[in-house]
C-alpha cells in the first residue's frame, strides 16, 4: 500500500518510492541517506501536525510535517 | 600544515579534536558569519600543524550557512581527517565520497570502533581501506584507543581523485561498498535504546521532558546560587568594597565622577546593585550577577547537548514552537533565559534564520523573566498572596505564545521545517565538557563584559546629568493614565528603561494596591531587558532590528499593562 509519510502509522515499515520536491529538498534528504528505494521505519509522529520520526540506515531522523508528506513510500503490511 | 576534522554531526569528531589538540584552543566565528569552529594546534612528524574542527556537515553540496562554511574551510586546508561513525557506516560513507573526489589528501578515522561490537556491526577494515584508496584508521575518542596510530599515519593520507557521481550513483556505490565490508547480527534492544524510542513520542516524551527539564532547573539554580553565595558576594563584600571605599574617599565621597565611577553612596555605603557605578555595579552587575549562572546554564546545556537529549527535546516541542514561527531547536535560548537573558540572547545563534533569531531574542526580552527578576516578582508580588505570583506568570506565559504568533504572522518569511539527525544516547567526557564550558565561558567574557561596561557608563553620565528626571516627566501621562500605577511609583518605570534591577527595588517603595503591583512588574519585566542584555541584543540584532524589537517591547508593555488596568 502506498501512503506519505506523514499518514503511516508509527512502527510500521516500507520502502520510499518518490520524493515529491525540488532540488533542494531532494538534496538535504538524500544528504541523510533518504532517497528512493530506501527502507525506513517510522518511529514516531507527534500530534497535531508535529515532525516525524523515522529510522533509516543506522540513524534516526526527525522530519517537518510539511516534508513527510512530501515522502511517498511502499508500506509493508503483514497479511492478516 | 593545516589538518581539517570533517565529518557528519554527532560522530564524535569534537572529542577526537581534544584527544588531538593541545590546551591552546581557539574559538572563533567565521568572518561575517554567526558559525562558530574551534581550532588548536598538534605535531605530525615533530612539525607544528594547526586543526580546524569544522562545523559538522553530511554533505559538500551545501544545504545551510554552517555546510557552505564547511565547503569555503576545505579548500583553505592542506589534508583531512574524515570522521565517520563506525556504527552508521552507510550514512557517514557519503560525505567520505565526496571528500575523495576532491583535489584534497583524505585519511579516514572510523570512530566509536569500540561501539561496533556489541552493537553487532562487524567491519572489513583492510577491505574499506582497498576499496577506498586511502588510509582507514579505527579510533575511539572515548577511551583514546587509535589516536596515536591516527597521527602517524596523517602523511600517509592521500587524494584519489575519484571521478565525480551524482546523489543516486553516490548512493549506490555506498550500498555496494557496505555490502562487501560490513556485516550485521541482529541483537535485542538494550535498555537505553528503548529509552531513546520512548523520549521522542508524545505520551512518554512529555513526562521524560518535564523530570528533565525540572532537574536541570534545581541543578542550575543550585550551582548558580553556590557560586554566587560563597565565591563571588565573598570576594566582592571582602576584597573589593574597601578598595572601592577608599576610592570613594579619594574622590570627596560625592560629585558628578564619583557617582560615575564609584557610583552613589546608599546611606554612606557602596550598594553593589544600587550605587550603579561603572567599578562597582558596573563589575558586579557581570560578573557576580551573570557569570555564575552563564558557569551552571553552559555546564548542564553542554551536558544535555552532548549526550544528545536536546535534539528530541527539540522535536517534541517543534509543534508548538511552529505557531510562534520558530522551530523546536528554539526551545534552548527560551530554557536559558529563564536562568539569565544574556547567554538566552547570545544562544539564538542556534537558529537558522535572520527571522527566526529576531523572533525568538525579542520572545525571551519581553516574556522571559530572569532569575533575578522571578526573585524579585516573587518578594515583592508574593507579598500580597501566591495568586498574585500566579497571574504575573500566566501573563507572561499568555503574551508569549500571543506576541510570537502575530510576529510569526506579520513578518515576512517562513519559519524553516525541522529536518534534524536524532543521535544515540552517549556519555561526554568530562574533559570535553569542560572545555566547552570554558570556551563559552571565555565568549562571553570577550565579547559581552566590555559592552555592558561602556553601556554602564553612558547611562550613568546620562542619569547623574539628569536626564531621567527629564523622561520622567515626559512619561508619567502614560504611566498614571493607561497603566494606572501611582505618581510615585514614575521614576522607577522609568528607571527600569535601563536599570530593570534596582527599579523593582524601588516600586516597592511607592505605595501600591496589589493589582498595581502586578502591573507594575509584569510592566517592567516586558519593558525592556536589564542592561546587560540590552547590548548583548544590540550586538546580535543590529541597530535596525533592535530599534524594531525595542519598539515592540515598550508598545507591547503598555498594551498588555493597559489591558490588565481594565480587566483586574
């Protein structure tokens, strides 16, 4: 399943599957190793609208609202 | 020669630095700049080579002021020491990269080698160093392991000249790098690890940040007070008075320079606080009023900064710190101006942006009492009952959060997403703690004791010659009028302009209902900052901006004691 993320839920994983921004952006995240193709864990979200924490690689990274849901990634949902 | 320590944020590369360096340590400011380094000096082959710890960074392609700073030190250096975290290899490989494609010799030290083990991370090192073409070093700072073989093999460093990649070609050659030279064995969280998990969610988060927060509040008023009760009064009352006293007799005990330099006699006795002269409250006001706590708030923000509680501090409190056009990372100056306003003003440096410093200094100026005046609110408010202390508070507390959303509303810009590396939890040395601590400590005396000394003394010309009583005049309409305090009470108001200290002192003295006592110091704490924080603000903001923010706090003083006047 496909979602932002902003909208997974914490400790779920998944892989990210495009970065809608610009240059900028793609830059400042890649520079931390989150590029497409990446396998990140979602830690935590605080509450109305906060920044997201994900695990990725080894390290953890706290995230703006605004840019997690700029992040698109394949969520892995164990069946049942 | 000249050594460059690069690396990513939080990978140690300050403590290795310290391991490296002698005690001649140098902070400074980049020319033009808000980024601080650190430089010191070692020897490679018995020759003299200087160090530049620089500013941490995760890339070459800059993506804030501290990594374009990064990327200009490069290409002033002769060789560099690329720090990498040996327990995230992947991501600190990146930089790695770059740094080979550059025309610049480049030896790796593998930090925190000691925590790979029984973090389950196993490392290849003569395959790394193969694959990379230059020398891989393990080091670990902590404990000094390595640091020895680090220094030997600096002329071994070399430049590759590898060709250059883009992000994803970079990205891919790390993923087959890692590939061939690490290996992982899943092991169980650790307790620690749990507890990293646990402070940046909202429930547990909160909790852990209040025991934190208040902890650090009793250890730094415990220390700052310590300091200040047996060092610095004794030292002052002992040593200096009689010196000052016999000054104050040389001079005729009176006169127009008497009272600039000594500062007016209260009932034939120098009053640190009140004479106001440039050698007595002029030294005093400094030195054992702000010192001590600039020693206790620097040792404890060092301590949280190096353990790496302050970055999810930062992400927790990021919500509400948006509203008022900041980002969480503005929640240090707004801690440590509850302590002292001039290191809080001098720690807005933290932030990013022009904006984001304008707003947050005016914030701590106008809603953020210091300890002095919290002690003072509640000698002299508390007199008249605790719900009295407690209005002032939540007044206070409510222009806050109102004043730093209408800035955030009418000023131009954007307050800037966080995007911030959460580290592991680690133990500092102490070593290294302190000499932070001293290196904050020697920044402030430089560059803040002279300006507040020069301040001192115009304002005494100006008040010995006068032209107080002049303001007074002009001001008392607003002061009896809008904000309903008695006559009397005029000069301290206006006192307060620029000596917040005694001016509280004196509204007691005036008689006073309790609702004007309220007022009357919520006025004065919002009114503008005690003179040492008024150049300190000065230096930072520039002439323009203070203007601007000094503008803000007069007129929302009198609003919110205006408001108060009708609503109590």
């Amino acid at each position: 399943m496909v979602q932002t993320l902003s909208e997974m839920r914490a400790d779920e994983c998944g892989a990210i599957l495009e970065i809608h921004g610009g240059q900028g952006l793609t830059n400042r995240l890649g520079a931390l190793g989150i590029i497409p193709g990446k396998k990140i864990t979602k830690i935590s979200s605080a509450s109305a609208r906060g920044p997201v924490t994900i695990q990725v690689n080894r390290s953890q990274v706290a995230l703006g609202f605004g840019m997690a849901s700029k992040i698109l990634v394949n969520v892995d949902r164990k069946a049942g | 020669m000249k050594i460059l320590l690069m690396g990513n944020p939080n990978v140690g590369k300050s403590v290795l630095f310290s391991r490296l360096t002698g005690v001649r340590v140098l902070s400074s400011n980049y020319p033009g700049t808000t980024v601080g380094y650190t430089r010191g000096f070692m020897k490679v082959n018995d020759e003299p080579a200087e160090v530049i710890d620089v500013p941490g960074t995760y890339t070459l392609e800059p993506t804030c002021e501290a990594e374009e700073i990064a990327l200009k030190m490069l290409k002033t250096g002769d060789v560099v020491i690329s720090v990498i975290d040996a327990t995230n290899l992947e991501r600190n490989l990146y930089l790695t990269l770059q740094l080979l494609e550059k025309d610049i010799p480049v030896i790796v030290a593998l930090n925190l080698w000691d925590d790979t083990r029984h973090r389950g991370i196993n490392i290849d090192l003569d395959k790394l160093e193969s694959i990379l073409g230059i020398p891989v070093i393990p080091t670990s700072a902590l404990t000094g392991q390595g640091i020895k073989n680090l220094v030997r093999s600096i002329p071994r460093a070399s430049a590759p000249h590898a060709p250059a990649l883009n992000l994803n070609e970079r990205w891919a050659l790390i993923g087959n790098i890692t590939g061939q030279v690490q290996q992982i064995t899943h092991r169980h969280h650790r307790w620690y690890e749990r507890l990293e998990d646990a402070s940046v969610k909202p429930r547990f988060g909160y909790i852990i940040a209040a025991l934190v927060l208040s902890a650090s509040f009793f250890i730094i008023r415990f220390i700052g007070e310590s300091l200040i009760g047996y060092l610095f009064d004794p030292l002052f009352d002992n040593l200096w008075t009689p010196v000052l006293m016999k000054l104050s007799n040389f001079m005729g005990g009176g006169g127009f320079w008497h009272d600039v330099i000594v500062g007016k006699l209260i009932s034939g006795e120098i009053h640190f606080v009140e004479s106001f002269g440039l050698l007595s409250s002029g030294l005093y006001v400094p030195f054992a009023m702000v010192l001590p706590y600039i020693v206790s708030f620097y040792l404890i923000l060092g301590l949280l900064e190096d353990i790496g509680y302050l970055p999810r501090l930062a992400v927790l409190l990021d919500t509400t710190m948006h509203r008022l056009g900041l980002h969480g990372y503005a929640i240090i100056p707004t801690l440590l101006g509850l302590g002292c306003n001039v290191p809080a003003v001098l720690a807005t440096r933290v932030l990013e942006s022009k904006r984001e410093r304008f707003i947050a200094a005016t914030l701590v100026c106008i809603a953020i009492p210091c300890v002095s005046a919290q002690a003072m609110i509640f000698g002299l408010v508390g007199k008249y009952g605790v719900q009295y202390v407690a209005i002032v508070y939540a007044t206070l507390f409510i222009v806050w959060l109102i004043l730093g959303t209408i800035l955030n509303r009418t000023m131009k810009g954007l307050s800037p997403e966080l995007l911030i590396e959460i580290p592991p939890y680690r133990f500092p040395p102490w070593r290294t703690v302190f000499q932070k601590l001293g290196m904050r400590i020697r920044g402030f005396l430089v560059e803040a004791v002279p300006i507040i000394l020069a301040a001192v003394l115009v304002i005494n010309i100006l008040f010995v010659m006068g032209v107080f009583d002049y303001i007074a005049n002009f001001a008392a309409p607003v002061i009896t009028g809008i904000l309903g305090l008695p006559k009397e009470s005029v000069t301290a108001v206006v006192i307060g302009f620029l000596r917040k200290d005694a001016a509280l002192g004196m509204l007691a003295l005036s008689p006073m209902t309790a609702k004007q006592m309220v007022i009357g110091s919520i006025v004065l704490t919002m009114f503008f900052p005690c003179i040492a924080t008024f150049v300190v603000l000065l230096k930072e903001l520039g002439l323009k901006n203070f203007l601007k923010s000094a503008g803000i706090m007069i007129s929302s003083a009198i609003i919110v004691g205006g408001i108060l006047n009708i609503l109590l």
